[in-house]
C-alpha cells in the first residue's frame, strides 16, 4: 500500500510546473516488595520465557542487570504482571542471534507494565501488544544498532488493538516503518519519549482520542503521522491533539521496504496527517525539515470499503513555531517545489475536497497561525488527478476550528 504522493509529482510535470535518551528512572521498589531478579545463569532466554509462562495475575518479573543473548522470541499472556529490569541501559534482551522472524516480546494480556529495559535488534518488531487494555510501555529502549536498514523490524514500540494505551519515556532507534506505532486503539497517550532515524518517528493510525506530547522526533524521515486506512477492522481514526514536541530535522532517507504505507513519506517531514478527522496540531517546534512541517493530504490509492472518508477533516493548527525548512524538498514534493521556486511553505496541503465523482465536502482546515507562516494547497481537487483543475494557492481554507479533544485521561496513568 501506498500514499502516493508520486502523484502529486506526476501533476507538477503536467502543469509543466545518538543521541540523548530519557534516562531511567523511577526510584526501584523497597527491598522486600519485589521478588529477587531471575538467575542470569545459563539459557537466560529459556528462564525469562519461563518466568513470564508461569506468572501470577499481579506478579512482578524482575530482570538482572546484563545483556542477554535471546534467540527466540518471547510471549506473556497473564493479566497484570509487571515486567521490570534494571534500567534501560542496563538490562538489554538481544536479539541479533533470534532465528525467527517475530517480535521480540508479544503481549496478549490486560493490565501489564513493562519497564526498565531494552530490546535490540530483533528480527521483527521490537515489543508488540495486541488486545492489551492497559497496557504501560515506561522507560524502555528498542533499537536496531546498525543504524537505519529496511532489513530492521517494521515497529519499535507496537501496541494494536486495545484500549487505554500509555508509551512514555521510551526511546527507539531504527525502525523500518514507525518507531512508535499506535494502531487500531482508543484512549492513548504517547508523551515523553525520544524516536530517531526510524523512517516514521511516531505513528497514530486508525485510532481514536490520542494526546501525543513531549516527544522529541528527530532524524526520521517523517516526524509524527496521524492516519486513516480503509480495510481495516477498526477504522474512522479521530481526535488526537499533537502538541509540546520537538518536531526537528527529520531528513533522514526513506529506509522502509518497498510496499509499506510510509514507503512514500518524502523524507524531511515533520507532521503528516492523512484522511483523520479532528486533529490539533498545536505549541510544537518545527525546525529544519527539509521538505515541509506540516503536509496535510488525502488517501489517493482506490477502496472498497463503504465507510471509509479519504479526506483530512476538522483539522486545527495553531500555536506552533517554524524554524528553517521546506527548503530541499524530497521524493514525489521535488518536483512541486521547482515548479513553486525550489522550495515549499511550512504548511502545504494537497487541497484533495473529494473523491470520484462526488461533490466537494466541508474539509474545514483552520490554519490559525501567524500570518507570516507559509502555506499552499496544490489544489488537486480529487484522486485520480485531473491535471486541467488543478489551481495551487496561497490562500488559506476558510474554516472555523473545530472544537478541540478532551485531555485524554488513562485509568492506570499512576501505577
């Protein structure tokens, strides 16, 4: 599956136009509330698997300090179970030596807290978790350490399919799709944590009410993106607020195979929002993303499935600050920005307002920035392109905010 941004270009040419980690961490629990860490002795792997397969509801699995060779992945299914280690430089699980081709950890179970640790190298993704209600991702590294490859695992961090979802203070390096990948859930909060030199720093995708904040995404190819696909068991992605981070020099080259939905996310991006509805883009910083800050766009591949809206709607943006950027920019937006002079506004938008045949719909994007802040819709119109009605413009959409999201408040935030 692709964006297709590609077509963006094919237009333009018929218009003739290591970084620093959140550092661990809590204080550790009093001596005696906890169990005393696993043996580090032997087939550590086979221990650890064994630990998690006869855990208790409730139980704390405490990791020993060390880096530990794994060549199997691992699975908990137990409801409530923390899993903790010494900290997330101290206690690594590597998986350079893994024989399959699966995640590094799998978790099925409701109610779980990992922290305290890393995971490196694994074949596929780093730590998934699916139909995981409360679910805590706190103080962990995941990182492919021979830099970007699109032979890397596609996702770092992987919750997918569940409900009340909190990633903080993680860091992951390298991931062939996207470092924190949040998909398919609803009540989310990603705050606090550093992506770099993935190909998409933070990704939110058919998920409903997300607050992604306090991040640092830097040196990926895209920064943050917010999108809708259709075909999916759960889709009508909406209300996410973006807001807080550090959104910076994300001109990292597009790594991921070819195929993947951000295989066509133009390096030097900083947010992408793409056929989501509801979204608040608000007190970031942008700085030195080479293509542009913020590309607003629709889902332009064909779709069968009846629900589903291709276009980016209720979309807010305000409040943000925009260093240099959008000066060199890259993939399918090169050749629109020589058409527009070599380079492209902080904001650009495809100016897609409908599908097929249909009629053009209330899109309501409220660019409330300052008004030195560039912007332009190519004004495509519709997917598949009529070059003959296209009509680029400065000029920002006429729109009234929308109301902004709630605060998203997770039930098990304090634990």
């Amino acid at each position: 599956m692709s964006i297709r941004l590609r077509a963006l270009g094919a237009a333009v040419s018929v218009l003739a136009f290591a970084a620093c980690s959140p550092s661990t961490t809590e204080p550790p629990p009093p001596a005696g509330e906890v169990p005393a860490p696993l043996s580090a002795e032997g087939d550590f792997g086979a221990t650890l698997q064994a630990a998690l397969i006869a855990a208790k509801p409730g139980e704390t699995i405490l990791l020993p300090e060390g880096v530990f060779q794994l060549t199997d992945g691992l699975s908990l299914d137990v409801d409530g179970v923390t899993l903790r280690g010494a900290g997330q430089e101290k206690t690594i699980l590597d998986f350079t030596g893994q024989e399959g081709a699966g995640e590094g950890l799998l978790v099925t179970s409701d109610d779980v807290l990992l922290m305290d640790f890393g995971v490196r190298n694994t074949k596929g993704d780093g730590i998934k978790s699916k139909g995981a209600d409360q679910i805590i991702y706190r103080y962990l590294t995941v990182e492919w350490t021979g830099g970007p490859d699109e032979a890397n695992g596609a996702y770092g961090v992987y919750p997918v399919e569940s409900k009340n979802v909190l990633v903080e203070n993680v860091t992951v390096r390298a991931a062939s799709d996207a470092g924190i990948y949040v998909g398919q859930s609803d009540n989310i909060i990603v705050r606090n944590s550093v992506v770099e030199y993935n190909v998409a720093g933070i990704e939110i995708e058919n998920s409903m009410n997300a607050d992604v904040y306090g991040n640092i995404a830097r040196n990926n190819t895209g920064g943050i993106l917010v999108f809708d696909l259709p075909d999916l068991p759960v889709s009508g992605g909406n209300s996410t607020r973006i807001f807080d981070n550090e959104i910076i020099e994300n001109n990292t080259r597009n790594f991921a195979p070819a195929g993947n939905i951000v295989a066509s996310v133009p390096s030097g991006t900083g947010v992408i929002v793409m056929a989501n509805r509801n979204v608040h883009v608000f007190d970031n910083n942008f700085d030195n993303n080479r293509s542009a800050h913020v590309l607003i766009m629709s889902y332009s591949e064909p779709f069968t499935d009846e629900t589903y809206n291709p276009l980016p709607r209720d979309l807010v943006l305000r409040d943000n600050d925009y260093g240099a950027g959008g000066d060199d920019p890259q993939g399918d937006l090169a050749p629109l920005a020589a058409a527009l002079g070599g380079q492209l506004p902080a904001i650009v938008w495809d100016g897609v307002d409908r599908w097929g045949e249909g009629e053009p719909q209330a899109m309501n994007i409220a660019v409330e920035e300052a008004s030195e802040v560039g912007f332009i819709s190519f004004g495509l119109g519709r997917y598949p392109i009529d070059p003959a009605a296209m009509a680029p413009s400065p000029e920002r959409p006429v729109a009234v905010a929308a109301a902004e999201p709630a605060a998203v408040v997770l039930p098990h935030g304090d634990r």
